[in-house]
C-alpha cells in the first residue's frame, strides 16, 4: 500500500527542477516588490538602509523646521526616534496612530540618536484619537490602576515590559526541557479527574437549546482542569521524561493577591527515580535556566521593574545559592515554634503550611529558596509515596519555598506499590473512580514523580510583583472575567 501511495505522488526529476525555477522566479518578483521590514528592535542594533519599520508613534513633538516621533512596536522597552520635515505635522499624526517608516537615509551610530528620514517616507496606516486616553505615556501608572482596563494596559511600558518577560520565560523553559529530554505533552483542560482532590472545580455544562435534555455531554460528569499531573504519569509507563505547560482552573472564591481562577503551570513526571533529589535538582534547574535567560535577554524590562514597580527587588538565577537550603517538614515547624513571630494560623506538627509560615521560612534561611521535604502523609493527596516512618508517618513530598511568594513548586514521589496504593484508595472511597489509575501499577510501574510550577508566581519572584493578577494578560478570579 505505501509502495503504490509513493507512485502515485512522484515526479520526474525534470518536472521537480521546473517547480524550482518557477518558484524560485515567483519569489524573487515578490521580494522584489516588498520592501525589507524590521522590528523596532533591530531598527536600534542597526537597521540597514531602505528598510521600512511599522509601529505606533508614543510621542509627536513638532517644531518649526522638524517634526520628532517616537515609534514602538512592541519588541524593545525602547522607541525608536525619528526626525522628519515639518510638513509631515498631519492631524492624523497623533500618539497612538499607526505608522509605516520607509527609505531609511541616515542613521546614527549611537542606538540613542534618532534616525532622519525624508518628509514622504512616513505613511499613516491607523488613526487614532487621543482624547480621553487613560494612561500619559510620560507619567508613571501604579499596577492596581492600568490593571482595571486589560484591554488598553498592554500599551504601557511597564505591562509590555512584563509580557516580553512572559513570552521569554515561556521559550526558556521549554528549551530546558528540549534540551534535557523531556517529551511535551498536550494534556486536556477537559478531563473527569479532579486530580488535588480539593473539590474546587469548574464542571462543564453545554448551553443552548439541543442541550437542554441533556444529562451530561460526555456521560459522566466532565471539569476544566486543576492539574495535568494524572495525565502525565498516564504517558509515564512509556516515556521516561515528560512535560506540559498550559492553563489550569480552580474555583476558588477568593479575590486575594495570591488565587486566579485561571493560571498556568508547568509539570514534569520522571520515571525510574526513587529519590526526590532527582526531583529538587529538576526544580531548581528549570528555576536557573529560566532566570538567567530572562536576565540576559530581557535585561531592559527586567530592570524597569526593579527600578520603578518593585523598586530595590533583585532576583539571582541561582536556585539554592547556600547550603542548607533544604529542611524537612518537621525542621520547619521547630523552627516555627522556636520563632517569635505571632503567627495568625497553627504551627503544630500536622498542620499544614501557610503562606505567611511559608515566607518566615524562607526569610530564616536567608531570603533564598528553601526546599521543605517529607510533609505528614495525611496532608498530601493519595497518590504521594508513603515513607512508612511510623509514629510520625510522612509521604515523599517537596515544596520549593522562594522569597516574596512563599510556595513556587510542589511535587512528590509517586505510590507506585499496588497494595498500600489500592488500600489508601479503598479507605477515601475513591477505588472505583481510580480503577485506571490502579491499572498504571497493574500492568508494569516503575518508581516515579513529578511536580508543578507555578509560572505566575515564578514572575511574581523574579520581578517582585506583589499581586498575581499583574503577571497574567487577562486575570480571571472570583466575580471577574473581564474580555
């Protein structure tokens, strides 16, 4: 079948040669009638000379003789500057219209100086008219004010600063796992597990009316995702690294600074590992690879935030810069009841870690990131490997504690032992639900674990932010969805 399908769709190499030359033709006519394009960004590393630039002007200053423009198009913190006759002082030339910069004569040397272009070589392609507009781009706009209007805050510096951030952030992790052999995998947002085991889930409902009757969609009841964890040891028992980065859900009703309804994490699940040092070692990589590359290439936005929103915030790529950065659950708590700070919720053994615990924790070890292993079994969920350490009795879990935020990573072993699996199960009445998840031990399991990430609460870190909802594009959280 596969002989007779390559037949069917070859060709001569004659015939081959002929599509090239008119392809070849058809392109150099098409290149020949558009001109070169550059991002902002590279116009100011050094644009070469004729090429056209298409951005939005963030500032007009005529003059008697000149006209002065600043062009953004979102790639560079930077605009670029532009000079031009003063017969181009059109009405349409406003702030916020949208221009194309073409036949670029001059330019400086010095990225800072401004580029001189002839009177016809700047075209309006968008009006726009700036009465009324809510944000000055000369003056300074806390986070709280441009965060009431999401569909205009991505036209101020500080928030263009931060998805720049966002995007590179994005690459740098999935580069680390590209380059450390971990295979992506697109888990579903739809799913019929919840997986934390919290109950606070959105459950999908069809509208309209052919789905009125309708019991369930899918048969059972379906949700939106808290977590692509079972997902991942799913793909576990053949592939010995995986991943996935994508949106997850919770409703929770909080409008904290801490909750969204909608965020993103980042998972991982390793197989063959019995130790949760291939677990923290994982952690703090993905922490320092992604640091240093948005430190590296984002050096501008980063600093704009550490100089005007978070003003005295610094962040250093190194994931545990000292030793001793890793304490056990119950090394936490002596260290709580050994504090003399009045704390607002429990510090017993058995108590699980606030946030307000979690930071005092981090600030005691020296305002670096802190790993806090082996939690009380009964606070983590069924599927974290019991230690069998009776009296205390703890599971195979690992939080990573970083500073300002408090809890970044969470993670665990995973109980790959049918029996104490089947029997914890058994106990939370949940054996039936799981059954398939029991069918992972039963058919050849190897020892294994992963955790999640929080990618916003990563920014939050990295540039001080204090507020989750100032490092996503669109926050959802309890009683708002705006857009």
């Amino acid at each position: 079948m596969f002989q007779t399908a390559a037949k069917t769709f070859s060709v001569s190499a004659a015939t081959a040669s002929s599509y090239r030359r008119v392809f070849s033709v058809g392109l150099r006519r098409y290149c020949k009638k558009t001109s070169t394009k550059l991002r902002v960004s590279e116009a100011l590393s050094g644009a070469q000379l004729g090429a056209a630039v298409k951005g939005w002007v963030r500032s007009v200053r005529p003059q008697k003789n000149n006209i002065f423009l600043h062009v953004n198009d979102g790639s560079s913190l930077q605009s670029l500057q532009i000079v031009a006759d003063a017969k181009l002082n059109d009405p349409l030339l406003t702030f916020g219209s949208a221009v194309e910069v073409s036949g670029i004569l001059k330019k400086s040397l010095h990225q800072k100086q401004p580029v001189e272009l002839e009177a016809e070589q700047i075209r309006v392609v968008g009006e726009c008219n700036p009465v009324n507009f809510p944000f000055k781009i000369k003056e300074r706009h806390s986070l709280e004010y441009i965060r009431q209007l999401p569909h205009l805050r991505c036209r101020t510096n500080a928030f263009s600063s931060l998805l720049r951030i966002r995007s590179e952030a994005t690459a740098a992790i999935h580069s680390y796992f590209k380059n450390n052999g971990f295979v992506q995998i697109h888990t579903p947002i739809i799913t019929s597990n919840d997986c934390e085991g919290a109950g606070e889930l959105f459950q999908l409902e069809p509208s309209g009316p052919a789905f009125v009757d309708e019991d369930n969609f899918f048969s059972v009841p379906a949700f939106l995702t808290v977590s692509g964890q079972l997902h991942l040891e799913v793909m576990s028992g053949a592939f010995s690294r995986v991943y996935t980065f994508g949106p997850t859900f919770r409703a929770e009703n909080s409008q904290s600074r801490r909750h969204l309804a909608e965020f993103f994490m980042v998972e991982a699940e390793i197989s063959f590992t019995e130790s949760l040092e291939d677990l923290t070692k994982v952690m703090e990589d993905v922490f320092r690879s992604a640091t240093e590359r948005v430190l590296a290439r984002c050096a501008e936005d980063v600093d704009l935030f550490h100089r005007h929103v978070t003003p005295g915030h610094r962040v250093s790529p190194e994931g545990r810069s000292q030793p001793g950065s890793s304490i056990s659950y119950t090394e936490a708590i002596d260290i709580l009841h050994r504090s003399s700070e009045k704390f607002t919720f429990p510090t017993d053994w058995g108590c699980d870690l606030m946030t307000e615990h979690e930071k005092y924790l981090v600030k005691h070890c020296g305002n670096v990131p802190v790993f806090v292993t082996d939690y009380p079994y009964d606070l983590k969920p069924f599927y974290a490997r019991d230690n069998q350490d009776q009296p205390k009795h703890t599971a195979a879990a690992v939080d990573l504690l970083v500073p300002g935020v408090g809890e970044l990573c969470g993670g665990s072993l995973r109980e790959e032992r049918l029996n104490l699996l089947m029997a914890r199960l058994k106990r939370v009445g949940l054996e039936d639900t799981y059954n398939w998840y029991l069918d992972l031990r039963r058919f050849g399991s190897v020892p294994h674990g992963g955790f999640g990430l929080g990618f916003e609460r990563y920014l939050q870190c990295v540039l001080g932010v204090d507020n989750i909802k100032d490092v996503i594009p669109f926050p959802r959280f309890s009683h708002s969805c705006l857009l």
